[in-house]
C-alpha cells in the first residue's frame, strides 16, 4: 500500500472517530449536560459556557472565524 492510501486511511478512520465525539456531545446536549433542568444554577451556566467556549473554537477554526478569519 502507498503512502497516500495509508494517509487516506488514517485519516477516513479519524473522520470515523470524529462523527462518533459529535454523536456523543449531540447526546450530551440532548441530556441538559447530565444536569436536572430543576436543579440548574449560574454554576451550570458557567460550565455550559466553557464548552461552548471550545466548541465555538473548532468550529471557528474548521470554517475560519473569528480570531482565525484570513
């Protein structure tokens, strides 16, 4: 095998592994974070926004936003 099969390989396999972390935060999501939505707090607030702080880092990345606009 070549060295681009192999590379197209890894790479199709992290793509792979990619879709299955967005399934499990889509899941994340779906279940309030694993919070009670009775129980939720400006504490809950504060941790919800720190990933979504990450989040909108990926993204702005992979579509080249914010601090990584061209």
């Amino acid at each position: 095998m070549e060295k681009h099969e192999k590379a197209l390989d890894r790479f199709m396999e992290q793509i792979s592994e990619f879709r299955e972390r967005l399934a499990e935060l889509q899941e994340f999501a779906d279940e309030h974070m694993g919070y009670n939505p009775d129980d939720i707090n400006w504490g809950h607030v504060g941790t919800a926004g720190w990933y979504l702080e990450r989040i909108t880092e990926l993204t702005d990345c992979a579509y080249k936003r914010g601090e990584y606009a061209e």
